[in-house]
C-alpha cells in the first residue's frame, strides 16, 4: 500500500507542473484579452458620449430622460463580460487542449 501511494502521489506532482502551467498561460491569454477589450471598449463610450454632448440642448434633455447613457453603460459591461466569458474561456479551452 505504501508503494502504490507514492507512486500516485509522485504521479501527481509530475502532471500538477504541466497543469499549473497550462492554467497559468490560459489565465494569462484571459487577462490580456480583457484589458483590449475594456480598451476598446472606452473608446468607443468616450466617442458616444461625446458625440452625444455635442446635441443640441433640448435633444440632450430628452436622451438624459430616456437614459440612454445609463443604458450604454450596462451594454457596454454587459458586452465586456461576455465576450471575456465566450472569447476568453474558448482561448482558456483551446491552450488546455492543445498543450496535452
């Protein structure tokens, strides 16, 4: 019994080096990805609301009242979060497949 547990224990610790690598990697490629699209993603808010400073009085007034900023704010971080979650675990998926 002693034998058969070190030798999964010794099993273990080999594959844990190649495991901790792969989630490493993967986590790296998920950080890297997120940082871009918040990036773009600003950007993009910042020329919104700039061309929506840019309207007229009366018509800002009723954009502010229908809270169409409030709106483009929760797209925005909707659209970041899923395309984190679908773009950035598929890379996660595709390095933990293809370095086995």
């Amino acid at each position: 019994m002693p034998a058969l547990a070190a030798a999964i224990i010794t099993a273990l610790g080999w594959a844990m080096r190649f495991l901790v690598a792969k989630v490493l990697l993967a986590l790296g490629l998920q950080m890297a990805y997120l940082v871009g699209m918040d990036a773009l993603l600003g950007f993009v808010i910042d020329q919104a609301f700039s061309y929506m400073g840019a309207l007229n009085g009366d018509v800002y007034a009723i954009v502010r009242r229908c809270r169409i900023p409030d709106a483009i704010a929760v797209i925005s971080a909707a659209a970041l979060v899923k395309h984190s979650l679908v773009y950035g675990a598929g890379k996660l998926m595709f390095v933990s497949r293809s370095a086995g």
